[in-house]
C-alpha cells in the first residue's frame, strides 16, 4: 500500500504558516517594495525550517528499511481512482497559496511573489518525488510531479486572472464506513486512518454562492462547492482479498461526485487577530453542510449531512 506520506510535511507546514501568516492583523497585502524584514524573514525561514525537518524525517525515519537504488520509475497514475493526485494537487495549492501571499504581506511584488511564492508547491514537492525514485518499494511518478505542478498552477492562474482565488481547493475526512472492516489495514485509530485511508478523503472545489445567484440576497460567505471522493478501495490498483489473514470484505469501487454548499471564513468579518489568523487556515477545509452525491455505479444520494 502506498501511504501518502507527503501530508506529513502539509500538515506541519499548515499549521505553521496559519501561525505565522497571521502576524500582520490586515487583511490588505502592504505597498509594493515596501519590505517589511521581519515578516520576509518569517515568510522565508519558517517554510524552510519545517520542510527541511520534513525531509530529514523522510530520509532518516521514512526510508530507513528501505534499500537505496538507482533513480527509477512508478507509474501510479490509476492508483486510488486518482485520490492520491488530488491529493498532491492540494498540498502544492496550499504551499503556494501560503507561501505568496506571505511574501505579499512583507511587501514583496505581485510578480515576484508569484515567481517564487507561487511555484513554492511544486518546488517543495519535487525533492520528495526524487527520494521516491530512490528508493526499493517506491518510484518516481511524473503523474505525481504533474498533479503538484496542476495544484500551483491552479492557485497561480487565478491571481494572474483574476487577483484573487475566485475557486478554492478544499478538503475534508470522515472515518470511512470501512475502517472497522479493514483488520487494520486502513490504519488502527482514527489518526492512521487520515493517514492511510483514501476512502475518507474527499476534495472540494469551493466559490462565493453570489458568483452564480442572487448576490444582493446571499450572505457574501455563502460558497458552492463540487467535491470528488471515492469509495470501496482496499488497495491501490485492486482490492486486496485478505489482510493478516482475515479476509477483506468484496466491495465495488466507486467513484463519487457531489454538490454542496460551504462557507468562505475570510468574508466574515472580526476585529480579532486571532480569528482572522484561524479563518485562513479553516478556508482550506470543506464545512459540514447537506450534499448530493451521484457515483459511478449510477446511483443518487443525499447526505443530512457530508463532512
């Protein structure tokens, strides 16, 4: 099973860079070439110092059991019914999205900002994929590199296009209906489920509801968001039959597509620094709300409630 270890490093990065991104209580970035230093530095030094303790914990802990050898290829493209690309294409979106706008905030030109805040996804990316292809058991993916490249690509455009993400990247998790069944193969707790489960994965792409109807009559933090999840999957091309000696339940898999609505935490307005700094990091997750689903195998759901 191939773990998505990189989330390791998102999340550290995450809750780092809503830390740090909320020290400058404005919502404004600052006029152009008027540096602020210590933000710049802080925009600077804390990716790097936690991507730097990401890889060290790759190369000295991840792949400690595994054999060095010579650069080669895995193409992993159909695995997961492409969560895992989802996936990549997330984390280099956050990494970017971050990581330009804290160079906006230290005064640093958009164009510039976007050269090296923008790209900031898929270079910090591309290291890992190296040490994948390095690696007995793994392999480098161009599908991954090209799902990283989608992700920076994706927040990039739409602040060349529109200065502003008008459609935001999203994800949430919900134990999936078949942690209980997988003997420990979809992890042991709900944490390794996070982890190791893509069935509990679904991924959002979430815009202002007033963009579509009604704008004088919706709340400004009303967002529409389509999702794409899938279901049923017990390995990473096919399903196992039997994990540790139980045997795994025979389910279809299936992919899921669904609509629903959602909240964009920066449209709602607070003069606390500390609610401004949590709603920037909440705009990367998809809130519970009621949602339709239509799946593969043809059929229509509703949900009370989709997380």
């Amino acid at each position: 099973m191939k773990y998505p270890k990189k989330i390791v490093i998102l999340i550290i990065l995450f809750c780092s860079l809503c830390k740090a991104y909320g020290l400058s209580d404005s919502t404004q970035h600052r006029p152009q070439n008027n540096i602020d230093p210590k933000i710049l530095t802080a925009a600077i030094a804390v990716p790097a110092g936690v991507y730097v303790g990401g890889i060290s914990f790759l190369s000295f802990i991840w792949y400690k059991d595994h054999q060095r050898v010579p650069l080669h290829f895995y193409n992993d493209n159909a695995g997961y019914l492409q969560m895992d690309k989802m996936g990549h294409a997330f984390g280099a979106y956050f990494e970017s999205y971050a990581c330009y706008n804290w160079l906006r905030k230290a005064g640093v030109s958009k164009n510039k900002a976007l050269i090296y805040g923008g790209s900031a996804g898929f270079l910090m990316q591309l290291p890992i994929e190296i040490f994948d292809g390095l690696y007995e058991g793994w392999g480098f993916s161009w599908g991954d590199v090209m799902a990283n490249t989608a992700g920076s690509a994706f927040m990039v455009g739409q602040e060349l296009l529109f200065d502003r993400q008008i459609i935001r990247h999203k994800m949430s998790f919900s134990k999936s209906e078949y942690f209980e069944q997988a003997n420990g193969y979809l992890g042991s707790n709900v944490f390794e489920s996070f982890f190791y489960d893509y069935n509990s994965h679904t991924h959002w792409f979430s815009a202002n509801a007033g963009n579509f109807m009604m704008r004088e009559t919706l709340p400004p933090w009303l967002n529409i968001a389509v999702g794409y999840s899938a279901n049923g999957m017990f390995g990473e091309f096919k399903n196992r039959t039997y994990y540790r000696g139980v045997r795994l339940p025979e389910v279809q898999r299936t992919r899921q597509f669904l609509l629903s609505l959602d909240i964009d935490w920066e449209k709602i307005p607070t003069h606390s620094r500390f609610l401004k700094t949590l709603f920037k990091g909440l705009n990367f997750v998809k809130m519970p709300f009621p949602a339709l689903e239509i799946n593969s195998q043809g059929k229509f759901k509703g949900y009370w409630l989709y997380f």
